[in-house]
C-alpha cells in the first residue's frame, strides 16, 4: 500500500531517508511526492496488542494502560518509593501481558501480577492495593494480610496468595 501525499493526494511517494530512533522503536522516513515534489515525513511504529480483559461478571474490556497506572499511583500515594522503580514494575506487567500469547486474559491474574509488585516495592502499598483487591470486609481482613506481611521472610520478592 502505497503512502499518499499530503498535499496532492498522490499515491506515488518514494523514501528519500530512513532513520531508527534512539530507542529503536520507531522509523522515520522522509518521503517526496513524485507528482508535485513536495516533501513530507511519516513514521513507522510496532502496533502491540494487549489482551481482552475478562472481568470478574465476564464482561469483556479493552487492555487500559491508564487504569494499571492508577492503581499503583492510589496504591503508592505518599509512599518513598522511586518513579523508575514504579515504571519498572508497570513495565513487567506489560511484558506480561504482551508475552501471555493470548487475546485475553482475567483481571483476577492482572491482579494477582499487581499484587506481586506491590509487594516488592512497598508492603504498605501492597496492603492498599489488597483491601481494595480483595474487598476486606473488616479489620480483621487487614490483621490477616498484616500478619502474612510480617511473617515472610524479608528478602522474599513472592507475594503471598
């Protein structure tokens, strides 16, 4: 499929430069207009496809990143923990989610993944993130998951189920 040009809508356009970004994960390309001359740029960039959340009423949704970034950001609220670590996390998730080589996946292990880096960062945070998660009832569901905290070994980056 041929590229059109901007500005004459012809569809004969030919690549008068590439270049990979630093980060290699686009290419620009300057392109001329073989009818009018003109010229313009476009760029080339990997389309990733995330899976279909199921969630739990088996209603079916599309992957938002936004939405994975706010549950640390809630979760994380006033805590010390540094935004690459953060980003390296939500990063892993990613990953995950991309490398599950499926279209959809249930927003229980979205969670359970949450979870796990949660309790690698910050165990406050990973006890937000659980009340909210695993809707605590009363204060004794806190105690619990205070107790599983407490009990791990400190070094353990395995979050308890």
């Amino acid at each position: 499929m041929a590229v059109r040009c901007p500005f004459c809508g012809a569809e004969d356009t030919s690549v008068i430069d590439s270049r990979i970004s630093e980060e290699g994960a686009r290419i620009r390309r300057r392109r001329r207009c073989v009818e009018c001359g003109k010229r313009f740029t476009t760029y080339e960039t990997v389309e990733l496809r995330f899976p279909q959340i199921i969630k739990q009423d088996g209603n079916r949704v599309e992957f938002n990143r936004e939405k994975l970034y706010t549950s640390f950001a809630r979760a994380l609220h006033k805590r010390p923990v540094p935004v690459g670590q953060v980003d390296a996390a939500i990063e892993r998730i990613l990953q995950k989610l991309l490398g599950s080589g499926t279209q959809e996946i249930s927003s229980r292990m979205l969670g359970e993944w949450v979870m796990q880096e949660l309790y690698s960062l910050d165990k406050v945070a990973y006890i937000r993130f659980a009340s909210v998660y695993r809707s605590f009832e009363d204060v004794g569901d806190f105690q619990e998951v205070i107790r599983e905290v407490q009990s791990s070994p400190q070094n353990s980056d395995d979050a308890p189920s």
